[in-house]
C-alpha cells in the first residue's frame, strides 16, 4: 500500500515571515489527529528556515521548490542542494512545468537535478504533465512517454523508488480546470505502466504518483480515490491553512 502525500507547492507566495507564520501556525494546529498521510511544504527560500523550525516537532516536512545540480561554486542566483538539506529540506521539486516553460529547463537538465538530488539523499518530486494543444492534438502518452525517458533517463532501480513523480497537465495548473479522476487516472496508470516496462512490478507499485493541476477541497477526494493516484502537489489551494487541511483529509478518507 503506498502511502498518499500532499505537497503544498507555494511558489513565488508567503515568501515573508509574517506571512508564511499565518498560515503555517494555523495548519499545524489543525493537523495534529493526521498521521497517515506524508505532507510537505513548499515554500519560497527566503522562509524556508521560518518553516523548517515552526514545523519540525510535528509530521510535517519541508521541501525546496527547485535546486541547481551543482553543489557549490559560481553560479550566481542558484542555489544549492547542499545549502537545502543543510536547513532541513527533506525534498524537492524538479521540473515543474513553470520552470519547464518560463526557464526553459529541459529534460536534460532536470535529470542532473534529479541525479545530484538522490546523490545526496534529498527526496525529488519531479513533475510531467502535457500542454492543451497536445491534449487536443491525442499526443498526451507521447509527451508523457518522452518526458519519462528523458527525465528518468539511467536511473536505477533504488533510484526511481526513491522519486516521487507528479503529473501535472499543464492546461490545469492555475486554470481552476481540473482533470476529471478518469482523466487523471488514465495517465497514472500510464505511467505506472511505463514505470512496470523500465524497470519491473514490484518496482512500478511502489513508485509514488501525484496529481497536480486545480485541486481543491471539493474534487481532491474524488482524485484520490483513484487506484493510481497517490495524493496530490497542490498549489493555490495550498496558501490557505484550511484548504489545504480539507486536501490533507481527503487523502486521508481513502485510507479507510
Ligand atoms: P494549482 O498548481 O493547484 O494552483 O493548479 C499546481 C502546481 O503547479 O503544482
């Protein structure tokens, strides 16, 4: 049985102590009861350490939004794996489609991210997800076949087990369009399938795979519920304590 987790992807938001305190209190004191579902927060840097020690006797886990695959040097405006776990980031996410598009990370690049963060015990997250246009265009398995491939490329076994994967279609994040849980699922179990071919069952069961685009509280369980969908990286609806409490509970209903 793999265990649901919830990312709780920030992006350029809360990014000041006062802010990230207002919510971060607020959902601590709400989680406290929840233990079977892995949560993690997603914070800008600049509070990354604001969270790390408001959260860190609870379950709570903190994660970056992105690295660079380097671990020290000039590299001006990067930053450091190393620098990450060192303040107690556990995770973090590669590839999302924002730094896909806006900062052209290719899949090249988001393999020697994902490479160095194994390398150094720092659990990754790595988003794929297609855009409408290929969506429309029946090329969705196609994009996704690519991306795997490439992102994925020359991992080992240990090593995929220990990624999470996201899939996130693009015309859903932030577009308040969310996938249907048939939709969804279909490129889950896609992509589990893919998981199965490169590597093998027990391999491809115990992968993690989280969907991510629009969720909210009123369709996050229904998301869940699907056999291949482990949890979700959920940005908007993560700002608010109570909303991304209400996910949090959803995740955990399909455990029951
Ligand atoms: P959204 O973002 O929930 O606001 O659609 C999801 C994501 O970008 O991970």
């Amino acid at each position: 049985m793999r265990k649901p987790v919830i990312g709780a992807n920030w992006k350029m938001n809360r990014g000041t102590p006062k802010e990230a305190l207002e919510m971060i209190q607020d959902f601590k004191s709400n989680i406290k009861k929840t233990t079977s579902v892995d949560i993690i927060i997603f914070p800008p840097y600049t509070v990354l350490n604001t969270i790390f020690n408001t959260v860190k006797k609870t379950q709570i886990k903190v994660g970056a939004q992105n690295m660079y695959f380097e671990e020290k040097g000039a590299f001006t405006g990067e930053i450091s794996p190393i620098f990450l776990k060192n303040i107690g980031c556990e995770y973090v996410i590669l590839g999302h489609s924002e730094r896909r598009d806006i900062f052209q990370e290719t899949d090249e690049i988001i393999n020697k991210k994902l490479k160095k963060a194994l390398f150094i015990s720092l659990n990754p997250i790595v988003c794929i997800g297609e855009h409408l246009e290929k969506r429309e265009a029946g090329k969705t398995k196609e994009i996704i076949l690519n991306q795997f491939m490439n992102t994925f490329k020359d991992l080992t076994k240990e090593e995929i087990r220990k990624t999470i994967i996201a899939y996130e279609p693009i015309w859903a994040i932030g577009t308040g369009k969310t996938a249907t849980p048939e939709q969804a699922e279909e490129i889950h179990h896609y992509i589990r399938e893919l998981l199965e071919n490169n590597y093998d069952r027990d391999t491809a069961q115990s992968v993690r795979i989280q969907y991510g685009g629009s969720i909210k509280p009123n369709n996050a369980e229904d998301l869940f519920r699907k056999e291949n969908i482990d949890g979700g990286l959920v940005g908007g609806a993560s700002l608010q304590a109570e909303s991304l409490f209400e996910i949090v509970k959803a995740a955990q209903a399909t455990l029951k």
